[in-house]
DNA sequence: CGACTAGTTGAGGCCAGTCAATGTTGGTGG
DNA sequence: CCACCAACATTGACTGGCCTCAACTAGTCG
C-alpha cells in the first residue's frame, strides 16, 4: 500500500483491493464542478488536496466499505459508480443508491462511527478517500468548503425523502420512468448524452433500488418499449420521447 | 411578534401562529440530553441559548414551514410532536418523519436554502428556533456542538434508510410491527413506557408514513390485536408481547 | 342533536409477486 | 477464435397481498 503523499494520520481503510497513487489533483479532477471542491479559490482547493490521503481504484463488485467498519473518511468518487444497500439481519438487502462521480460516499458512517451501509463499485471505478477529522478541521477555515460538506449531506436527506415518496406511494411503472429520468438528469449534469446512456445496474439490482421485483422491472422495460417510450437493448438504454415518460410520472391514477 | 432576546439578524419564521416567549434555556431544558446540546459546557451552553432567535408554540395541525419556504434556520422540538411530509407536484403526498421533541427540523432545507418538506404538529408543541448561520459559526469554536450537527444531520441520512429498507422490502404486517417498536424506543428514551403509549397519528397518517392505505393499518392493528400481541382501543396501545413483534420482523417469508 | 371526522369491517378486484421455462450475453479457458 | 458455462434477462401462467369501494359505528364539537 502506497503511502499518501501527506503523513497518513488517519489508517488507509481495510477493504480496499487495488490500491494505486492516482497523479491526479482536485484542480484538475473532472468531477471538482461537482464534487466538495465546487467554487473554491485554488489555494483552498490546493489545501483540500493536501489532505485527500489516498487515490484509490477500486475493481467492479469490490467493496469501498462494509456495514459496521469503523468510519474514518468519506470518499469521493472520481470515476465510475457505486450502488450503496442497506442488510437486514434476517438477509433482505435494499439498495439505497446508485452513486456516480462527483458524489459523496460514507455520509451514514459519522452518526456513530460506523458505516450503516456498505457500497460496492458497479464498474472499475477511483475513488479520493478524505478523513473526515481532516475534512472537519479544514472546514474550520473555509466557510464555502463547510457550506458544500452541509450541501452535500442536505442533499442526500432530500433525496432519500424522494425515495421514500416514489416507494411509498408511487406505481411500478412510475418507479421505473422517474429512475429513468432520474438518471438522464445525471448523466447530462457529467456531459453525457441524457437521452442514451448504457445501465450499471442489472435488472435485479434496479429492482432492490425501486422496491419491486426483477420480473416486474424487465416487463416493465418491454412494455415501454411496446408503446415507443423506451429502446431497450439488454443495459443499453435509448428515450425516445421524454415528454411522454415525464406525464407517466405526473399522473393521479 | 415579539423580538428575540438578541437584535433579530435573521427574520422570524412566517408561519409560526401562536408565538410565544418562554423562560427556558438549554441548560434547564428537557431535552438536552437528546438535543444539539448533548455534552456541551455549560458555557458553551449559554453560547447556544443566545443565538436561539425564539422558543415559539406550534397549535396543532399549524404549519412550522411549508416545502419553498426559505431555509434560515433549523428547529428543535422542545416538546410535543410533529410529522413531516413531502407534497408531490401531482397531490401525492408521503409523510417521510414523525418526530419528538429532542429531535431537529428543517435539515433538508440547507441543501438549496429552501424547505423540501413541511412540518404540521400533530399536538401543540414547542419548538426552538437556530438561526443556521449562527449556529454553523458557534460550531466554528464548539467542536463538540459541530460534531452533533454533523450526527443530527448522519443520523436523518440512516433513519431515512431504513425507512427505505421497510417500504422497499417489507410486507404490511412487518412495517407496522416496526413503526410500533420504534416508537416504543423513543418514548422509552424520554422516559415514557415503552409498552403502553397513545398515537399522535391517524390511521391514515400511519399509513402514509408506512406507505400502505388506512384500511390495511386499521385491519393489521385488529389483526395483532386478535393474535393476542397488542392490545388497541382507539389511538392507545399497550404492547403485550414485544418479543413475538420482534419476531415477526425477524422472520424471511 | 346533527354534522363531521376517525375508525372498523366486508366483498371483490388488480397490480405486482411467485414459480418456472426459455432465451441471451459475456467472460473464460482450451 | 470459438465453445462452454454461468450469470443475466425475458416471458408466461398463476397467486395473493394489499387496494378500492362501500357500509356502518363511534366519538367530538359546535
């Protein structure tokens, strides 16, 4: 295990398999118009490098993290996908997101020093590990980097409370077209196309995220397709009329 | 309206109905040992009591904040109860939290300065109003009151996620039987029975919250009822076998 | 006392789950 | 390079848990 380019204060985390010094910084990273680093001056984003202890990659179906390990750092994911899931002690899992560059992973961990959760990479991804004591500490300094680190938890709440309105109360077809358009959405925010995109996921763990089960999720897919929504080939995705999938959504059945 | 105890820098709330001034403090509060202010010197204490803009009376069914509002500050329930639900643009609504005093309001407002939710007390309540920008700098020098900001804030995150695990993968008997242990935990935490409590809720708000109709609550209350493990009359509940409830969760069907 | 809200209970229907068979894809090693 | 295998995906038939609609009861408040 390389050593960070800073004395490690904070033990590298256990989980990691491929571990590798990334020569990559904050100012050059293309996620730093949506990661932590948005709109920081360059010597405060220079300061954020500093401490970022580790550029990991992190191979498909690897673990970043285990419920229970000890919370230490947040990572930040600078390329590829995670889906984060939730293990109940009697073998249900539900997958509670579907993460990709740019995003904060760990937030669950600082309640009480241990991950809730545990997230895998869906592709061969990197991720910057930041210790959080660090992270807190800099932040002392940086109004703008503590009003990212409040803005990026915020909107993990919020977004968990979308969750929760599309599974208590929405349609297995209206899961599917919001997740869908949720998606878009994201892939055009990283300048990808919004229209076409190719799935991380497999249809049993778009279903774990939706609350349904993979059959539903695949009729679901023909069924789009059947009425020119959607062209569906296995995980590539094509939207053929947006508009059409956005009313799906607004209807009161 | 009367003014705070410090020259107001952050406008009162609009909707606050019944305003009311009262002789409290943190130190003297109820709460405080589930509170932002958990382990604080007295000092710093004093510091958290000042920025306290005003400790207000919520009537019943009144609105504390409605989903737009402008985010300035976070409430902590000083008592009584409230739910917080999210409106979706097509009137489906979902109640995503049902919250006691100790707890705090408004997290989901920081990430774009704008409430998601709203939260309607279910009884008349008391709530203390934190300006945020005030309280993010006492933070700046209280590293204990930052670090119960961030688990307030982490704890939200993993409350939300498990609420997705039991609307994602837990039949109507299993979801129920939840919500009531969970409220058994938290009235016991503030040194109520945890065995026999009454229901600030409505059938069909529990339902909301649990993401099932009020008929289907209605019939699993005489359900568990008839099985011998509750007994019901109305919104009071006495839980005469907390271990089968358990196991009934515990069980993969 | 009447109007209203909250809660219970029943009958029947439907959406999504379950079980099962089959087709497709992609990674691996000969 | 291709054959093989396992993982992934599709589709059909059937089931069942929860929803819908509806009638009725019990409290509550003016």
């Amino acid at each position: 295990m390389l050593a960070g380019r800073l004395p490690p204060a904070v033990p590298a985390t256990p989980n990691v398999v491929s571990i590798h010094e990334l020569k990559a910084h904050c100012n050059s990273c293309s996620m730093r118009e949506l990661c932590l680093s948005v709109g920081l001056e360059p010597e405060a984003m220079r300061q954020l490098d500093e401490i970022i202890t580790s550029r990991t990659r992190i191979k498909k179906r690897d673990r970043l993290y285990r419920p229970g390990d000890r919370f230490t750092v947040l990572y930040a994911i600078r390329l590829g996908s995670f889906k984060t899931q939730l293990l109940a002690e009697d073998g249900r899992e539900q997958i509670t997101g579907y993460h990709m560059a740019g995003e904060i992973l760990g937030l669950d961990g600082i309640s009480d020093g241990h991950y809730a959760c545990q997230a895998v990479a869906l592709e061969d991804s990197e991720v910057c590990a930041l210790p959080f004591n660090q992270l807190d500490e800099l932040a002392h300094d940086l109004p703008r980097l503590r009003r990212n680190l409040y803005r990026a938890i915020s909107k993990d709440i919020c977004r968990d409370q979308d969750m929760m309105l599309l599974l208590g109360s929405r349609s297995a077809e209206e899961r599917l077209a919001l997740f869908l358009l949720n998606l878009a959405d994201r892939y055009h925010a990283r300048g990808y196309s919004s229209s076409e995109f190719v799935l991380r996921m497999t249809r049993e763990e778009i279903a774990s995220y939706l609350g349904l089960k993979l059959e539903t999720v695949s009729r679901l897919f023909s069924h789009l397709q059947e009425i020119g929504l959607l062209q569906v080939q296995g995980r590539a995705i094509k939207l053929l009329d947006p508009t059409a999938l956005k009313q799906l959504i607004g209807h009161v059945r």
